[in-house]
C-alpha cells in the first residue's frame, strides 16, 4: 500500500470511531485500558466486560471493530474466547494482551489466528503501544474489507454484464472470459482460455476482424468496433458486437480488452424495419402510380358525360372507383400484416386451404390437397396467404386451372398447371405493385411474402411439373408426422 493511500485511510479511520471490546477478569486492569485507549486515541470507543461469556454475548449486540482481550480469565481463557470468535468473525482484528506470556502461548495464539500479541509491562507507555497496534490492525482490515468489497461488487456485474468481457493476448488468443460468456455465448469462460479469437468468427467475417484487431495492436490510439458472427456451441451464428481497447502497456492487463455483446435481436429488428421501410416506399411508388390512372378516366368521364350524356360514361367512372376501393383494401390488408406474430393456433393445412378456397371467385377451377400436416401458425393471416395465392392461380391461369397443395420435409407448396411465371419474372413477383394483370392492384403476392416473413419462413417461387406456377414455402415445423 502506497503512503499516500495509507494516510487517506488512517486520517479515515481516525475521524471515525473505532468500537472496541476490552475483556479481563480484572475489572480494574479492564477500566484502565479502556482509559488509556479512549486517551490516547480518541478515535476508540471502549466496551468492557470480565468474562468470556458476557463478551461473546456482547458481541452479538455490537458489531465491533477490535477486540482486546486477556489471557488467563478462568475457566474460559483468551485462547479459548479467541477461538469461538474466529468461528463467526474470521477476520476481526484481535489482540492477546497479557501479561502471562510464553512462547507456548504465542505460538497457539498465532495457529488460532490471532492478529497481534501483546505482553504486559509496568508503565503508560504500554498503552499507547497497545493503541497504536489496534489502529494499524483496524487499518489493515477495513483496506482488505474494502479490497474484498469492491472484488464481490466487479464479480457481480462481471456475471451479470449483458457484456461479455475479455481479455485479448497480443497474438489474438482469450487469456481472460468472463463469467458472461457460458450465458451469452454459450461456452464455459475455462473452455475459451487460450484458443484463438478468430477461430470463432464467421469465415465471411474473419478478415476484417482481424485486420481491425491487430490495427489496434499497432496503434493503441484505435479502439475498434467489430460487427461479426460468432459460433455457438450449437452451431447457430449470433451477431456480436465488439469493442476492443489496446492496454497491452498496462501492467496490471497487459493485453487487449474486449467488451462484447450479441446484437442478433438488434440486427433481426432493424432488418425488419429495412423491409418495412422499402415496402411502404414500394407501396408509395405504387399507389401514386396506379391510383392516378383511374382517377384520371374517372375526371375525364365525367366531364364527357356532362358534355354527351352517355351512361356508358357512368360505368367507367364507376369502375374506376371500384379500382381505387381496391387499392386502399389492398392497401390496408398490407399495412396490417405488421411484422410480428402473436396469435397462434395449431391448424391443419386442409382446414386453412378449404376455408381460403371458399373465399376466392374461382370460377370452375379445382384444389386438391395432398400430404395434409398439422403446424402452428396464425390462422387468418395464413388464410390471407392461401387465398392471394389461389386468387393468383385463377386470374393468371383461368378457370380451368388446378391449384395442387401439399407437404414436404422441407414445407409447404402450392402449385398450378398454369402458364406458369417466367424466369425472369420471378425476382421482381414479391415487389409492391407488380403486377401483370390489368385489374391487378399488385399487392397480393406482398402480402403473402410479409405474412410468411412475419412467421419466420420464406417463399420461393419455380415452375411445377405441369409447366405452371409453384411456390414453396419453407421453415415450417410440423406438428403432426402424419399426412392426414
């Protein structure tokens, strides 16, 4: 402990006071030292008490700071009273302050852990030893204590950081993990130490960590953020985000300082509402476009009706209408999807597809339904995606269209022996207002991809066997193993 920390503690300790236990059977040799204390020092304040057990009781109703006892009381003697204390107070500074001294005596009250021993003289001046033994003894206690103190308190926040903190050699292997990592990263800290950081990071990500690190490494100005994939114990790939500190100079580190933190959740929420954002831009582009179009016959026939009186006129105008009531359905349909699931049913594929066949004008044209599973899933959004993809089928193909649905270990398809969508098409079919039917509003096929995100699955679109259009829709897990 340096001076200057030493004083600070000391000029502490002495503005405070010092509680003290005085124990002798001398009652009278008890009081002077208790005097002699609280005189010399004014820091102390003195408890005096001639037996072991009325000590041991009084213990229990102060919290001490030091005790000074005696050695020869009785049947209970200081050795004895040091021993029963040591056993609920491990670290109080206690001092044997006899005068019945041996090396016997010294060397047993050393093994019981006492903190000083002290024999007693003739004289004052064997107080203010006394007194001053007692101050370093408390000094030297209560650093420890706050030594200690402050090691539970980082320990706590280490284990309960929503960080991972580690300590980096300069040749890019763990020498430090703290105990975070088996909650956040799923490994023991013991399973990490010495294996090399990059190891872990994403092959696609490896360079530019490493090129960041040992930037840093040359340059203790940089303090670098690194956003890479981390491998889990199972084989999953969290998104961390680290930031990285050279403080290979420090003596106490002697390496580089690390704080990581997985942002999976973080880069899954702004990837949500990138999407979010390109779809209601898409929808703008769209509505703006399609929406002027029977504005405009509307205006325009009108006029001409007014002019000529041909009811002919109020048709178009009425169709017109009709269009635009259908964009802002459509519209509305799409905003609603929103991104996130929570009502979730377990269902059949056959239930879903026969109450979605039932809502769409098909004309004539035929479903059937093979490999019939059960999943969980929201049913009326999943409705809403069975009746745009049939719908789909239908206007593109005719009435004399069939729709096939099923289940595969991968998922789910729908198919038609349709014309089928052209490969060049199918990049652009999930975009907001595509569309190549006339009446089409283009929303539909959205919809169906928003639905699907918003239960974590993905669709993909292909040609069936017969020629025509398939979609196959994949990350389903199945309830049931059973076709039914």
């Amino acid at each position: 402990m340096n001076g200057d920390l030493s004083y600070l503690i000391e000029d502490e300790i002495r503005a405070s006071q010092i509680k003290t236990l005085v124990v002798d059977d001398d009652r009278d040799l008890a009081d002077l030292t208790a005097t002699f204390l609280e005189r010399e020092q004014g820091a102390f304040e003195t408890t005096v008490e001639t037996t072991v057990a009325a000590a041991l009781d009084r213990i229990e109703e102060i919290d001490f700071d030091a005790i000074v006892s005696d050695y020869d009381m009785g049947r209970l003697n200081g050795l004895d009273f040091l021993e029963r204390v040591r056993t609920e107070y491990p670290d109080i500074p206690f001092i044997l302050f006899t005068g019945k001294g041996s090396e016997e005596i010294a060397s047993e009250a050393i093994s019981k852990g006492v903190t000083d021993y002290l024999q007693k003289e003739t004289g004052a001046s064997q107080y203010s030893v006394l007194a001053n033994r007692l101050l370093n003894a408390v000094e030297k206690h209560r650093a420890t204590e706050t030594v200690k103190r402050s090691e539970r308190r980082f320990s706590r926040l280490v284990e309960n950081s929503t960080d991972v903190i580690s300590i980096v050699g300069e040749s890019g292997a763990f020498e430090y993990v703290s105990p975070s990592a088996e909650r956040i990263l799923g490994y023991p800290p013991s399973e990490l130490l010495g294996e090399w950081v990059f190891d872990y990071a994403h092959p696609d990500d490896r360079q530019e960590a490493m090129e960041k690190f040992f930037a840093a490494v040359e340059n203790p100005e940089i303090q670098p953020t690194v956003e890479f994939r981390f491998n889990d114990p199972d084989g999953e790939w969290p998104v961390l985000q680290s930031r990285g500190r050279n403080m290979l100079t420090d003596e106490c580190i002697q390496g580089f300082v690390i704080n990581s933190r997985d942002i999976s959740d973080l880069k899954e929420q702004e990837q949500a509402l990138r999407q979010r954002n390109e779809q209601l831009e898409d929808m703008k582009r769209a509505i703006s476009h399609d929406i002027k179009s029977p504005l405009s016959v509307a205006s325009n026939s009108l006029v001409l009706y007014d002019e000529t009186g041909d009811d002919e006129l109020l048709q178009k105008v009425d169709r017109s209408i009709s269009r635009i009531e259908g964009l802002i359905d459509q519209t509305i349909a799409l905003v609603e999807q929103g991104t996130d699931v929570t009502d979730s049913d377990r269902i059949s594929l056959t239930d879903v597809c026969t109450a979605a066949w039932d809502m769409v004008n098909t004309n004539g044209a035929e479903l059937h339904i093979d490999n019939s599973r059960e999943f969980t899933a929201d049913p009326d959004r999943l409705q809403r995606v069975f009746e745009n993809l049939f719908r789909n089928a239908v206007e593109h193909s005719g009435s004399d269209v069939t729709v096939s649905v099923g289940t595969t270990n991968e998922g789910i398809y729908v198919a038609d022996d349709g014309p089928g969508i052209p490969e060049e098409d199918r990049e652009v079919i999930f975009e907001t207002g595509y569309t190549t039917a006339v009446d089409n509003t283009g929303f539909g096929l959205p919809i169906v991809k928003q639905v699907l995100l918003a239960h974590g699955w993905e669709i993909d679109v292909g040609e069936s066997d017969a020629g025509g259009a398939r979609f196959d829709i994949a990350g389903v897990e199945f309830v049931s193993s059973v076709y039914k």
